[in-house]
C-alpha cells in the first residue's frame, strides 16, 4: 500500500509543507531528482515488504505478542548455563542504562566525558577484580576475547603455537578459530591438552609433554567450561613463564570475589566476558569479552581496541577522560597497518558491568561467589542421591557441573523434555560434544536458585527417571 | 556535578545491594562451600569501592546527563554513522519484556518460536531491501561483517582451489575497517586513490589493480564523501571478470532504502549496519549488528547457526557443513534484530523510502546551506553532484584566514552550544580540515537550521575573537584533559591503578 | 530475627564504623538514647512483622509472582470501562515519567524549573483541548474534581443548590459527597436529574422544572457515565447562565479531539478526569482529577490548589516557572481560612497527561475520536445483531454503551463470567445500580481494540447466550 | 538548554505518533463515526502544537535533566517531607510490570488475588507498625487522610447522637493541612500556640481549650519542630475523659518506626504518608497515599471498599454500611502501597527500627554540625532537647549581621550548589527566618558533611558577599521569574493562553 500522504513520526520532514519548501531550496521537483547522480538501471523498481503497521500500538501489541510466546525467567526455572546463565541483574543496572543519554550517545570526546567516565570506572573496577592493570574498549562475547588474547601472545613471542584446554567451551573454539583466520595459515597452531578424567582438572603431564620454546601461550579457563576451578593455575603459570610463553588465564569474573585473582597466580593476559555481571541474558546478546595484561608498555600497545583512559585536567585535581588514548594503535589512524580492526564493540554493556561492580562492592562479590558455591554443590549432592545419577568430575566446581544420567537408561534429551514440561529447563546437553562423559549434562545453578527451586529439580528428575 | 571517580567515593562497610544467600539448610548441608577451592581462594578482597545504593545511583545519573546523545541533543555531527531517533517503543520492548531479556539462547527451538519468527522475517525483510538471497545476523559490529565477508571469500576460493587469489582491492575513502578486516586474514590490500576532481576511484586505475590475484572488492558507495560512484556496476563487473567476488560495505545505506540494491549493483556480498541504518542506538559503542547478506552461492559458507523455517517451525540449524562456522556467541545480538524489525514494520516499503528520500533532501539542504552561511567552509570535489546522505565539507579557508583555526577548534566550541563534536573523516584524510555531518531521516528543518546556525556563530568566533575560541569548550563538564591522545605509555591510564601510578605520585 | 550487623543498602549510615562515629559525636552509647525525649512507657516494645527479605533479588521475585497471578492487559482482552479504561500510553509518555528527577523532584522552586515547566506545558494544552483559561494542581480523581467544581460554584454564586445527571458514576457520587461532606448539613445540596430512558440525554423538562434562582451550579457529564454525548449542552448551559447558575461540564478529555469543548459551549468550569490521557490502568491508580476556569479574577482565586504559573525572568525572551503563585489562596499560607486544603495531589500525572498530549497534537486527538466512535459503532451494531441483546439507548456515545443482555435470560453476570473463560473481560455490570436498565452491561471499545478482538467479544458471546 | 515552550514548538503538519485507526472494513460499516455528533461536533481543531516524536522526547529529556529530585541530588532540604531514596527495584516493579500497570480496578476479585493479598499484607504490616486495628490505603494524600479522619469522628458522633461536638483542637506546630482540612467540614479549630521555651503545647491550655464541644484532637508528634512531645498520653486522656476523639498526624513518621506507636500513645486515628516514611517518591507532588489506621471501635465508619481475607480467598468489601463511603476512585494509589509494601518486606523489622534510629541519629548529627560550623544559625527551643527526624533551625543571626540576607537568600544561592531550596517552615512562622533540613535514613556521614559545607559556604558568602548572593541563583537552569508568587490577577499566568495575553500584548 503506497499512500504519499503519510506524515512519519519518526521522519518529520515528510511534514508536506516542509517537504516542499526544502525540495524548492534544492531546487528539485519530483523526489527521485535528488538521486539523480544514480543511473536508471540501478535503481530498485518495487520493494515488497509487509503491509506497514504506522501506528505505535498496533507494532507493540504485534511484537509483544510474538515475544510472550517465549518461554523466559519469569515463566521457568533455568539451571542451563553454557555460556548464559541466569543471574540477576540489580535494578540499579536496568536503570543506568537505560537512560537514553547513555543509549544513544556516541563518539564525543568533550560532549561525552559522563560516558567516558563510566566506562573508566568499569575498567578500573575490573582491575582490581581480575588484579590485572590495562584493558581497552571491550571485545563482541568471550569467544573474540579468548582470540584477541592469543593474538597478542602472539605477537609479543613472536611464536605460533599455544596450547588450550580441550574441554573448552565448544562455541568458544570456533569463535576463537575464526577469530585466528588467515587465507594461508591460521594465525596461531592451537593444540588441545586434555584433563585428568576424575578430577576435570589440566592435565599436566600432557601439557608438559607439548610447552616448548616454541609456545606462544597457555592458556587455561578457570573455571573452565565444565564447571572446575583450576587449583593448580599458579603451577600451570609457572611452567608457561619458564617456557618463556604467555598464560592466559580465562575468567568468569562473577567467581572472582572467591577465587583468586588471575593476575595473582601469574596471568600475562587475562580474558573472558563479562555477561555474569548485570547483563541479562537477551536470548544470548548479554555478552561481551574483556582482554586485561599488566601496566606493561609492550602489552599495551597490543590492545587492538579504543581506549579510555583519564588524565587530569588543567583544574588543580579535576579529572577528565578521552577514548582516543594511543589512537595510532588501531585500524582507525592506520587501516592495514593496525594489528587487527576494531569498531564497535559492546559499549553499553561494560557500563552495566561497571554499575554492577559499584554496586556489589567487595563484598557483593565476595558474598556471590559464595552464594553460588554453596547452591551448586547442595545441588549437586542432592542430584547425586538420585538412583543411576553421578556427578561426574570430582576437582571443585563453580556455578556448573556435569551430571551423568547414564546409569539411569535415560539420555539427557529425554530428562530435558521431561523437565521442560514441568517448565524447568535442565542442564546443557553434553553427550555429543564431549562423548566421553556419557548421557551427561552441564547443570548450571546461581545464586538467584532457592533451596525450594532446587529441590522441585531434583524431584522432577526423579519422577522422570 | 563535577563527580569524582567512584573508586574514590564510598564508605567502609557500606553495601550497594545484598546478595541472596544460601539458606540455613543449604548451608547446614554443604558448609561454608568455598574450603575447597584450597590455594586458589581469594586471599584479599579485590579493592572495589564501598557505596551505598543511592549514591551509586545518583553517581551514575549524574554521569549520565554527562552526555550528548541523539536523545538530548542533535546527533547531527556523525556523518556516516547515522545517530537516528531511536524510537523508545523498540527500547521499551527490547529491554523490559520478559520474553526477551529473561530467555537463554539454548532453550529449546519449541520454547522460542517467536524469537526465531522475528529472526526469519527480518531476513526476509532484509533480503528484499539488500536483493540478497541470504542474510545472517551474527556479526556484532560492521567491521565484524566486513571481517566475516573476507572469510566467506576466502571460504569460497579455497572451495574452488583459488589458493592463489590474495589481494584485495579497496578505496581510500571506503572505511579503513575493510582495508584492516582484511588485512588481517593475510590479504594484501590494494587501496584506490580518490581522483582529485571527482573524489570517486577511477574506473581505469581499479582495471588496472584487478588480476587473477585478486580476491575481492570492498567498496563503499556513496564513499565517505557522500559522492555515489555512478559506475558502480562496471566495477563489480570487472572484478567478476578476474574470478573475484565482491563486497559491498553499506553500513551506511541510509539513502538507498528502496532507491538502489547491492544486487543490482553486482554485488556478491554485503552488511547494512543495524545500529545506523535502522534505528538501534550506538550505545556509546555497541552492541550492534552487522547484517550480512549474500548471494545463494554463498550462501552454504554463511556463519553458523541460521534460522530456518519450514512452514509450520521455525528451528536453529547448526548444521552447516561448508560454514565458516560460529563468530559470535550463540545468535548474535538478537535485540538489535528487533529494533530493526519494529522499524521496518512500522514504516513499511513506502516509509523506509521515505526515510532515504528524506535523509538525502536533508543532506542536500544542509548543504547548501552551510555553503551559504557558514564563513569558511569549501566543498571539494565535484560540486555539481548531488551529495547523498552525508557531505565531506572543509574549514580549509577558515584554517588560513585565522591562521591556524580549523575543524578542531570548531570542534571544542561547538559543544558549548549543545551539540557533539563534528566527525571529521576517516584517516588518512584527502580533504583538509574535514568535517562531515549528516542530517538523516530524524531531523526536521528547524534542527538543521539550528545546526547550521550554531556552526556558523562558531566560525564566526573562530575569525572574530580567536583567543577566546581557543579556550574552549567553557560549558562542558569538564576541562580537557592534558592528554587527550594519550601521545605515550606514560601519559595513559585505562584505570584508576595506572592512573594513581602516572599521575598521584 | 534480629541481626545488628546487618547493614542495609538503604540506611548506609548502618555500617559500623560510620554509625559509631555519629553516636560518638552526639554523645549516645546505646542507640536508644537518642530517644530520651520520649517517655519508657510509651515506646514500643516488639514488632511483630514477617521476616526480612533482605537482598533485592528475594523480595523481587517475591513481588513479582504475586503480581504475576493477575488478569491484566497483556494476558486478556478488556471491554470494561466505568472510569478507568484500557487505552494506548506511548513509549516516551513511560520513558518521561520513569525519568528518576522526575519522579524523585519534590518542591524546588528554581532547584526544579524543568517539572514546573512540564506542568505548565500540560496546563496549557489542557486549556486549548477544553477551551478553558486557569488551571491549578490536579485533584486526586475525577470524583474529586467534581466536588472542588461544586464548591467553587457554591463560593461564586453564594447559593447551595446543585443540579446533577442521575446516570452520574455512581462512584463519584460518594466521592462528590464526601468532598461536600459537613457536620452540620452538606456544603451543597444535590439535585438528580433524570435522563430520558430513549435517548440517554438529560431530562430537559425535569431539568428547566428544578432549575431556580437557589441554585449555584448545573453539572453535566458529556459523554455521560454510560457513553452518551450530551448533544444538548449548549442549551442546558443557557439554561444555567439564565437562572445565574454556573455550568460545570464533566468531560472526558480523549473525545475532545471530535466533540465540542466545553469552553466553547458555554462551560463556566470544567472537570474530569485525564485518566485517558497517557495513564496507564494501575490498578487504578491511574486517575487524576482537572478543574479548568475562565480567565476571571473571581474563579482564578477559587481554585484551592497550588499553581503552576510563567513569567518572563529579566533575561529578555526568557521564561520562568513558579509554583506558589497566588500562594495567599492555599491552606499553606492561611491554614484553616482557606476555602478548602491542600497538599500533595497527582503531579507526576499532569507531566504523562502533558507529553501524552505533545505527541498527539491537534490530529492525533482527532484521529484517536474518530477512531474510538468508529470501533465502540462497529462492536455496539454487531453486538445488537445477537439475539436478544439490545444497545438500550439511542443518543449518540462515545466509548461506552450500554447493551441490555435482558431478552437472552442470561444475567450479565452469567456473561461475563463466560467471557472470563476465554480471557476476555465484559462490560461493567449496571443491573444493581441501574435496575431500570435490565441486565445490562457498559460495555467499553477504545482505540486499541481490533476487529478481529470484537468479532471474538461477540463471537465468545454468542456462544454464551 | 533554554527550552522553549512547547506551546512554541512544533511545524504545521507533524506528527508524534500515529493512533490506531478503525480497519477498513470497521469503517465501511460504521462510516466516518462522528457524523452523529451533530451540534456538538468539534468545530475548531485545538491548538496543540504539533511535534514529531524525536523532538518530543528530546524536549522532555531535557527539562527532566533541569530538576534536582533525590536521584540526582541530596534531599535533606525538605524536612517534614523526607525525601528518601526510592529503590530502583521498587520503581520498575511498580511501572513496568503489567500484571500492575495493566490490571483493571473492577476485574474480577479471582483474577487479581495477587493485588488483593499485597493490599491485606500490607495493611496487616502497617497495622503492627501504627498499633491500629485496621489501616486503609485509600486516602491519596495526607490532607486526604486527615479530612477523612475528620470525617470518621464526625460520623462516629453522628452515630452516638453527639451532634453538639463540633470543635477541633491542634497545635501551631502541627501541620496546617490538620486545621484545613477540619475547618472545611464545619468545625471550629482551636489551634494551641506553642510554648515559648519548649516549643510544645502546654498540657494546661490544653485542657483549658477541651469542653464537651470538642470533637477530636489532631495532633503531629514529634511536631515540625522535631521535638517530641512526651506528655502526649496525658494529652489524648485527657481528650479522651471530654469524649473527644484522638488523631495522630503521622505523616512523616521517620523517626517512630519499631520505637513509639499511635496505640500506646493513646490515640485512635492516625496516618502514614507512605511517600514519605515508606519510600515512594514524591513525584512532583504525588500520587501518594495517606495510609489510614483506627482501633476497632472506628473501623465501621472506614471508608468503601476494604480487602479482606477468608483464609483462602481475598475479597473487595463494599458492602460497608456504616462507612463514609468512597473517597478515592476504586482501590486508591495502590502503587504506592506496593512500594511500601516492598520495602517493608526488605527491611523487616530490625530494619524499620534502624531506618528510625538512622534518621534520628542523622538528624541530631546534623543539626550539631550545623550549630558547630554554619554562621548565623540558632536554634529556638529547647536547645537541650534531643531533637527526632528534623530540626527546625533558624538563620535569624544571619539575618541580623548582614542586615536582611537570611533563608530566601541562603536558599537562592544553595541552588548554585546543586541542592534543591530549603524548606523553610509551615505559616505562620514561630521562628524567625526558619529552615527545617531532614537528613533521614538515606543520607550518610558525608552527605551531610557536604551539605553542612555547602550551607557554611553559603552563610559565609552572605556575609562577606552579599551583593553576589543578592543576584544568585546563578547555575540554574532558568533566571527568576519576575512573578514568583504571583502577587496580583494580571500577573498570573496558569496557562499559555494566559500568558500570551499578560506578557506578550
């Protein structure tokens, strides 16, 4: 349906008297002379699209209802993780960013120092969390961090190979492939050392066999993607800095206010995402990746990305903020010439994390972490009494667990459709990316669970096996 | 206000939020729950301040009015980066309903049927508005689509045994981020120089670069410049002639919207830029959207997943043989993919025309009127063609009359009177003293006239009363800070440790 | 459970060392102390209250599932009016009110020019939608309104009679009541006016019989409580005007945009309710009373609330904002020699009702009229066409309409309770306090009804009868 | 930013937003619709302005940005009216979650049990902080509450036949709504002055003034000064002993919570302003709610409808006959009792208690400090007296030294310090030049410490710069208007049609 007579809300010169005094002034009569530097035979003849809803409600009422038919937090309980998990994002947070300066600001220097400000408070926030010292503009997701971060190592050894954990999360090793593209050769030779198969944790025996002198990085998750706190990180750090290799230290930073810090137990670069601090989860967009190394001059300048960084001003004590520091760094000032692109990143969710952060305080974090610890392992041990179930890795676990249904005949696919009925979403199904660990899952409990939401888990797995 | 920095506020013991704990019984079962985490336990807290809710709130309103964004300001100033209205019905939507923030992307396919239905119809949508046979939503900025564009390429040659193809050829005034998004795959990138009248790379020159090495092309159009390369298909023809494909880089595509495709262009592959072209805000900086689309050939190496739909289900196919895989975590940045929906719904074919025709009526007034009333200001490059979206215009005669008073004076007066530094252009710069500014779709006649306003008592103050221009900005919220470009590793400090460590000692 | 360590996210002064530092420099040791002014016998000695849910998170959820349980907009469809009703509020009308100043602004004088100018900008697109002058503060409901109209005409004209529609809400009538409340006799008395049981209109007959040179105010409802446009209101107000009566015109201020302003018809004071006017349903909640004068000394100083008034600064061109003007007249400044009190009303609602009212501008109202009388026509048609059912009366409405279910034999009750079954709630049920109406129900069409929801209102009905 | 008015503003044919529009086939049924309107038909379009959305909201966002509300400044300048911080928790349960927003008052009782039960459990929590037997929600205001405890004591008179009863005793120090809202039902108020020395009303005069006309009592304890009366159960016996009912002006109870209730003290009426001691936000002035309590004895005569509960079911209850009847459309504010609801539930009651005892300890710091360190200040009364929530406060030595500069003077100027004008006090004044700050529960050590800097500041500029303050505010974000408390007719422009006809002949 074309009707020209449509003045759009959101277009206002499409106001007919205004239309016309601005065509007049361009000195055009019919519309399409404006495009007049476009040949005939490129322009588009017809555009079919649906039927236009104009009016704000009818396009409300028509999307909310699509949306209402997901089922989300407030309609079932969620114990999947992978990656996205549930957690709760204080009010505070929603509020902040929220706000349609922050939204909708962009790229002033002196027209945006409140912006700049917040985001300098992320990153000095994160700091300390991850006791780590530089960081720029954030990466996409986890994935891109991990990538940056190897590139880097990369760079700085001037080596190619570097050893990860083959119980990576699997989207993650893709990403990180894509990320180490190249058209001859990937940019850095990943090799994967297993774990211990009762502990979940590093194999070191393995890894000692593969660190050289030609290793770029080792790199480790803690916790990794099976749930396991690393406790022999300081000794894998070791072992990589006497091999003259970065260590790459994976964190989810929601565990840090009760595992150490990587920057403590020897991280060059540290990496992760960000999405356990305030972001919702947003069918998995309430992601973004941070890459940190230490208040060194040659890892700084390895930051691909924009930064923000403070300086003070010519007011005795006032403080300002500029997100072009070392500007000649990236693909910007020097295309080609960069070590890698950079763009936009996930501005607006390092402002959610840094609210998040202000809020908890040390000990939120503290208070969290330990929050987690305790639900998870009640979980874990409430689903271990059940007949035929097994928890399946015995090293320490954080947030997520894997849980092996094997002994009860059941596949987790069946368990997971049994519980969605009861309008619960059970654990992450592991059976085809990690064979090895049988009919198991990766249960994920925070500390948004009650003791009362855990066991009506468990009890419907129990009626379900 | 001038705030302080929050890792200078707050107040041993304060507490920002509680956390919900373990209950007694939980407790009671599995102790304390943090002994075993044996020597890798945190030792010190982590020095995170300690503030009480309403002083984090009030901190961080106050830091938020702080701001110039499209939403209390003009966001005239960022050409080709469209700062549209977003319109606060897809805010609203996107950030407050349940059925979207509260949803894992693993759920089951069943579970989320209508986050996939969106996910399908705005392909469909933005098929038809590109004349793409596919398009994916997983790439998180434009650079990342540009970036995934070069794999699809490099995917499809290596398919097709071209291992020699290893050149790409772009032009100056297209974005950097396709010369650097290439780059790094290992291709050597060939950029065009802009012909010095007409600011377009010549048809000759681009032949001549072409070879059987040649992989891809990269191309904005309209460049930077806001000049539409009226050879477009001859280009894309040529490039088809050696075996190469072509990429059309349309993070800007606000004056094309029903006016003129990639596909008729010749293009093989594309990206329009959700957080630009189609309403979502920058949010500082993301998250964005970089869609990108292809032609049915190329399809099979498309990132993964994709939707699909088979007439009654909508499912997530994750098995993608010849893809170049997962780039970004789980479905990219979904609620982006919203926004765009709503909007392009909301305006239909004829709006989304509307918003092109607009966007460039827009343009084309502004500028002539800035060429009209702004003291100081030139148009390089072919002044008879009509400019599209954007205009590259240059303070080169205010520079020389004041002897030294350029763009970057303009810049840090003009915040004075509300509006946000004009961007200047993508490095390296071809135009001097550049500036760019784009008046887009959301703008009506009394803003641009403001606008043109405020730039014009600028430069007027610029050639009048120079020394007090010099001084500026006098309203911002702050001074400028001493180092700016942070001009070496011991004037930068990208967090409070660093900065305590340069500049407290 | 009492736990003193506790320190609350609200009450930062609870943490420990700041707390003991204050009662240090006060000079208490025991936090009691501080309340050595009041009597031991009369402090309380325990509190009886449910357990804390200390982290926002628990009481979060907590408040949500209740509210979760209920009926509401985006679960049901809703044809139920009688004062409140289901109409669109816009995003940015949301996004305004839920701005934090805003809503935390209290009564600064140039601390808050910004809400003061929002106030007026509503005052003043209120007077050009009903064609009225002054305005001040709102009331808190249309009830309300109504009774400040009333007894600004008592003041003005010295008399006590006052003339009302006996269709009026019947809800506002106790609240007109109250309002006129007095130990001794009423501050008015209240006539009824009938209405013609054909048409819906008042009872001119009745009307010109009652009306005499005792009475201080004609009050009319247009549209009426049920649905009816007054078409003969220019009459009824020269009526008024000739026995030196005031006429007080009850509007509802979404049909302005296609029925006539009362100014413009001869409306001495004007009142409602601007519920429609971007307010959301609440509950309830969402109502706040006008009272709207002519630019007249007398009636300016009659309106009892603080108000909101512009005057130029001495900045040439620049206008400023006050909200104590005429300040003398309030139960602030003279205490009990005010004519009646003051004190905190709905403002935050005049600021929705004002954005509301800039997004609609002139064709926006009109649209949205025309909108509403086309859908409430086209549902009222359909709904006669049923057997039995009958749209009673036949004067011209607006919104609302009553539909007598009599000739079915099924109560509206009966019906209603049917229709809650398929998620749709029915008409407001008039049969007790309307018994001359039969079983009939107001029914309520607005502009955020489709036809495909009527044709399932009277599809789910006929099923009913 | 200087915004214009909106009634200013505007383009001849824009649009903000687009309304739902009847289908074509509704149309083609039913006509245009409004042809039936006949005479009554709008004649003349209204003269709204007409914006486009962007504009719209920009307009909006900024005049927002131009308040000092608790968000975004300290509110310890209002005492009496505690302006708390409103958890954000609160906030967005409250607006943005549609099983509120969206519920309709006369649904079915069985499709809104969530709402009914929030409304009974938190009556029965208000009950046990009050020491009343039954608590309604339904006064939106706290003159509302006080009108219809007026109310309450005159049906409940009516009742007993005690129709001679028409005489209202309060003091000077007790809010002036308690004599307004008394006076307009007919009674004769008596108002009791306050003891030179205490500040308090004297139990004699007290007594003196009761007689079997007196009705009722209305009391605010502690009274706007900030002291507490201790002798208040000899006050409420001895009103009591003439058969006279007692009603306690709890609006700002702050001070009370878990330490002294209405019961003990002897009175059988009383109120809660729940946007003030229980944390809803002021909005501008409302909505609000004057929650209402009585002992059983009162309970018929509460206004319609009450929510009970069977054990099972809740239950609105309008069939109430002895009640006053309505007095508030359908169930009041009940967001407001949401909110308050809310935030007992976090606090519990240890931490209602220490919401009391913060604010106390807060206040009788303050007002040390003030004594300490700001100029000019005395404090009448009592001196020795702890104070409870607030402090009235007086800058009459300020006045003095700088021969007339005193709180109109401190308060223009604070203005420039970013935080919102003092208020003074109710009239008629007891204390001369007066200001009365409350510190509340929100604020901590140095929030105050700032505040008190910023009135030391300001008292020291009034006496060592008293033509600069004279001029001030300075950074706000408008000049004074030159018609502040429009002292006359001509001068008093509610409106924009007024204005144009006052100020742009």
């Amino acid at each position: 349906m074309t009707d020209n007579r449509v003045v759009y809300p959101y277009i206002p010169n499409t106001a007919p008297e205004t239309k016309a005094a601005l065509m007049k002034k361009v000195n055009v009569t019919d519309e399409m002379e404006l495009f007049n530097s476009i040949p005939e035979h490129l322009l588009q003849k017809e555009m079919n699209l649906p039927e236009a809803m104009l009016d704000e409600y009818t396009v409300r009422r028509h999307t909310e209802e699509l949306l209402a038919g997901n089922a989300n937090l407030s309609t079932h309980k969620y114990f999947l993780g992978a990656g996205c998990a549930p957690h709760y994002v204080p009010a505070v947070v929603d509020e902040i960013i929220g706000r349609g300066e922050l939204s909708t600001a962009y790229a002033g220097l002196m027209a945006d120092q409140g912006k700049s400000q917040i985001q300098f408070e992320y990153q000095s926030m994160m700091a300390e969390l991850l006791d780590m010292d530089c960081i720029a503009m954030p990466q996409y997701d986890g994935g891109a961090s991990a990538g940056h971060a190897i590139r880097i190592a990369c760079r700085i050894t001037g080596r190619r190979k570097v050893l990860m954990p083959k119980s990576m999360n699997p989207q993650n090793k893709e990403i990180v492939n894509n990320y180490l593209g190249g058209i001859d050769q990937q940019y850095a030779q990943i090799e994967y050392i297993g774990y211990d198969s009762d502990t979940g944790l590093l194999d070191l025996d393995e890894l000692k066999q593969k660190l050289d002198d030609q290793t770029a990085a080792v790199f480790i998750e803690n916790p990794t993607f099976l749930g396991i706190v690393e406790t022999q990180a300081e000794e894998i750090g070791q072992l990589a800095k006497t091999a003259g290799a970065e260590f790459i230290v994976y964190a989810d930073p929601i565990s840090l206010g009760v595992v150490e810090a990587p920057g403590s137990y020897g991280a060059t670069i540290a990496c992760g995402d960000i999405h356990s601090l305030g972001l919702h989860m947003l069918a998995g967009c309430g992601v973004a990746g941070y890459v940190m190394v230490k208040d060194k001059k040659e890892y700084l300048y390895e930051l691909k990305d924009q930064m923000v960084a403070a300086s003070p001003t010519s007011v005795e004590g006032e403080i300002g903020f500029s997100w072009v520091a070392a500007f000649e760094r990236t693909s910007y000032a020097v295309r080609e010439e960069a070590s890698e692109f950079t763009g936009t990143n996930a501005a607006l969710w390092t402002m959610a994390a840094g609210v998040y952060l202000a809020l908890m305080g040390p000990q939120g974090m503290e208070d969290v972490g330990e929050s987690i610890m305790q639900k998870s392992q009640y979980a874990a041990r409430k689903l271990a009494e059940l007949p035929g179930v097994e928890i399946k890795l015995s090293g320490p676990f954080f947030k997520e667990f894997v849980v092996d249904f094997s002994g009860t005949g059941r596949s987790v696919s069946e368990i997971n459709k049994s519980l969605m009925n009861q309008k619960i979403f059970g654990g992450y199904d592991l059976s085809s990316t990690f064979p090895e660990l049988g009919q198991s899952a990766l249960y994920c409990v925070t500390e948004i669970h009650t003791q009362k939401d855990i066991d009506e888990l468990v009890e419907t797995i129990k009626a379900a096996i | 206000w001038n705030e302080p920095v929050i890792m200078e506020m707050g107040t041993p013991g304060e507490r920002g939020i509680l956390v919900p704990q373990a209950e007694a019984a939980v407790k009671s079962e599995v102790g304390d729950g943090v002994s075993v985490l044996g020597k890798v336990r945190r030792k010190s807290r982590p020095a995170l301040p300690e503030v009480n809710q309403a002083l984090v709130n009030r901190h961080y309103i106050r830091l938020s009015q702080e701001n110039m964004g499209a939403d209390n300001t003009l966001g005239i100033s960022q050409g080709t980066c469209t700062l549209k209205y977003s319109p606060k019905v897809q805010e609203h939507v996107v950030s407050r309903h349940p059925g979207l923030a509260g949803v894992h992307p693993l759920q089951s396919e069943e579970s989320m049927q209508g986050i996939l239905k969106i996910y399908y119809e705005t392909e469909q949508i933005m098929k038809e508005i590109g004349g793409m046979d596919r398009v994916s939503f997983l790439p998180a900025s434009g650079g990342h689509a540009i970036y995934s564009n070069a794999q699809i390429i490099s995917a499809y040659h290596k398919a097709n045994g071209n291992s020699h193809k290893n050149e790409i050829i772009t032009t100056l005034h297209s974005h950097p981020v396709d010369a650097a998004a290439t780059s790094i795959l290992g291709y050597r990138v060939i950029t065009l120089m802009p012909d010095e009248k007409t600011g377009l790379p010549s048809l000759e020159e681009f032949k001549a670069a072409l070879s059987d090495k040649t992989a891809g092309i990269f191309i904005t159009n309209p460049e930077d410049t806001g000049i539409y390369n009226d050879q477009i298909d001859e280009f894309t023809k040529a490039a088809h002639d050696v075996g190469a494909l072509c990429a059309y880089d349309q993070a800007n595509a606000n004056a094309l919207l029903g006016i003129a495709r990639a596909r008729e262009a010749g293009f093989d592959l594309m990206h329009f830029n959700l957080h630009k072209t189609f309403s979502s805000p920058h949010g500082g900086g993301g998250p964005g959207c970089g869609a990108l689309g292809c032609i049915e050939e190329l399809a099979p190496y498309l990132p993964k997943p994709t939707v699909e739909f088979d007439g009654s289900k909508y499912r997530v196919d994750y098995d993608r043989e010849q893809s170049i895989g997962h780039i970004k975590a789980f479905l990219g940045n979904f609620p982006v993919v919203v926004r765009a929906y709503m909007w392009c719904r909301t305006l239909g074919a004829e709006g989304l025309k509307q918003a092109a025709v607009i966007s460039v009526l827009n343009n084309q007034y502004m500028t002539d009127e800035i060429l009209e009333k702004v003291p100081g200001v030139s148009l390089h490059y072919s002044p008879e063609v009509r400019r599209m979206e954007q205009t590259r215009l240059s303070f080169d005669k205010l520079f020389e009359k004041t002897g030294g008073l350029g763009i970057d004076a303009v810049n840090a007066r003009l915040v004075d009177y509300g509006i946000s530094e004009l961007w200047q252009s993508h490095h390296p710069y071809t135009v001097p003293e550049p500036f760019t500014p784009e008046p887009c779709d959301s703008y009506n006649k009394e803003d641009i006239d403001y606008y043109v306003e405020a730039l014009k008592t600028v430069a007027n103050e610029c050639l009048e009363n120079p020394e007090m221009v010099a001084q500026a900005p006098y309203k911002a919220s702050r001074h400028v800070p001493n180092h700016v470009m942070g001009e070496s590793f011991e004037v930068v400090a990208s967090t409070w440790r660093q900065y305590v460590r340069r500049f407290k000692k």
